[in-house]
C-alpha cells in the first residue's frame, strides 16, 4: 500500500500575484526531476498543489515553495516603497 501525502497553498495579494506567481512557477518548471508533483496555478489567487508518496519530500518542497514565495513578495514590496 503506497500513501500519498498532499498539501494545497492559496495565496493572494493585490496586485502582486502575477509576478510571484512567475517566480514560482519559473523556478518549479526548471526542476523537472522534483519527486513533489507540484502543480501551480493563478486566477485570482495562486493556487499551489503538491503531492507525493514520501512524506519529506513533501515537507522540503513545502518549505521551499513557502521561502520562495515570502521573498518574491517581499522584494516586490520593499521596492514599491
């Protein structure tokens, strides 16, 4: 029997979504070996999906995608001001 572990984010600031979201989807498209299926999406919020059979490797992608997407919206805020 195999588990799957899996997490959902939702994320949404005003006008900031699309550029973290082209962030985070640039840096995930460049890892194609990833064992976390991580799906992103934007609409009016980014959505972000992981999966996996193991659970840290869910845990570390977490972090990662978590990190990732705490600097991109800091950086965009700290030059807006």
């Amino acid at each position: 029997m195999t588990l799957n572990f899996s997490a959902k984010i939702q994320f949404s600031s005003d006008n900031e979504n699309k550029s973290i979201y082209d962030s985070l989807n640039t840096d995930n498209e460049f890892y194609p070996e990833n064992p976390t299926k991580t799906k992103i999406s934007l609409d009016k919020e980014i959505l972000i999906e992981l999966e996996s059979h193991h659970l840290p490797h869910l845990r570390a992608n977490l972090n990662s995608i978590l990190r990732l997407l705490q600097a991109s919206y800091n950086t965009i805020i700290s030059v807006k001001t």
